[in-house]
C-alpha cells in the first residue's frame, strides 16, 4: 500500500488478525513508522514545553490522555478512541520482542486511572530488558522513557501492532 493512501476502517473488534474492512466509517491514513514517532515529539516530550496530562483536556483536537496522545501519534481521527477501542480495532497484539518503532505497548483492562498506552520507541539494548518509550504520562505529561512494562511472563501490557503503519522505505 502506497504511503499516503487511507485504509476504509479499523478491522472488527475482537478479530485479532483481521485486516481493515472495507465498510468504513472514517478513512484512517496510512503513515511510516518514522512519522510515528516524528508526531510524538511533536507534544515536546520531557520538555518544559510538554503537553500536560488530562482526560477531559484537547491539545491540537486530541485528548491529553494516552490514547489520546497515541491516536494523534498514529494519526488517527480525533480526538482518538479509548484505549479498549484503540487495540481492539486499530491495531494487532503482537509479541513484545516484535515490537518495531511506532508500535504500541497497551495495558487496556482496569478502569481509566490505570489504563495506558505508550508509544514505542526502541530497545534498550540487544538484551531487550527495557526499552525507550513516549507516553503522555499522569502527573507528568508527554514523557520519553525507559520503561520493562510487558516483558515479564503473564504481564498485563502487551505489544500492538497499528494496523496504519508501514514499514521505511529501505535506502
């Protein structure tokens, strides 16, 4: 698929493979994986300019939570699912080993003061004991940092793939 083209929708919730049907509500632009993560510092990052955290808040016509913060990464429609919605129709569960930059890491049970979603950014090191994240993080804000969340054995978060993701361009 062509960078820049839409995708129709999500795929089905609950179809953890499904790929997008093509009965669609709102067209979800496809972006590369280096776009991700060029959208993530754009809400500044660690910075005194960051965005701070807020469920009931917008900046730039998304929500300030983290899936807000995600779905604006990922460039989908505004102001972005929850995060129950964001991995059950916008992305994939993959393995966390698998996580390639623009990924996701989700920990969508539990009610909204425990729920997250990060932005993954990359590895740690060669080990993969930990990796590099952004996060729209409660009491924070926008946030880069070295998180292990999801790489223990019955964790609760786990790796998404977003199904409006593509891979660089080699070369």
């Amino acid at each position: 698929m062509a960078l820049g083209a839409a995708l129709k929708t999500p795929p089905v919730a609950g179809d953890a493979g499904a790929r997008p049907s093509e009965t669609a509500r709102r067209p979800v632009k496809v972006i590369s994986r280096r776009e991700v993560l060029a959208r993530t510092r754009s809400w500044h990052p660690h910075s005194a300019r960051r965005v701070p955290y807020d469920q009931n808040a917008g900046y730039r016509g998304y929500r300030t939570d983290g899936s807000g913060y995600a779905s604006m990464a990922l460039g989908l429609p505004k102001p972005g699912p929850n995060s129950a919605l964001l991995e059950a129709s916008y992305c994939r569960r993959i393995p966390m080993a698998s996580l390639l930059p623009g990924d996701l890491v989700i920990k969508a049970s539990g009610g909204a003061d425990v729920r997250e979603v990060l932005v993954f950014d990359r590895w740690t090191g060669p080990a993969r004991r930990g990796y590099w994240a952004y996060q729209q993080r409660r009491g924070y804000g926008t946030d880069h940092l070295v998180r292990s969340d999801g790489l223990a054995s019955g964790a609760d978060h786990h790796g998404c793939r977003p199904y409006n993701v593509q891979d660089d361009p080699v070369g």
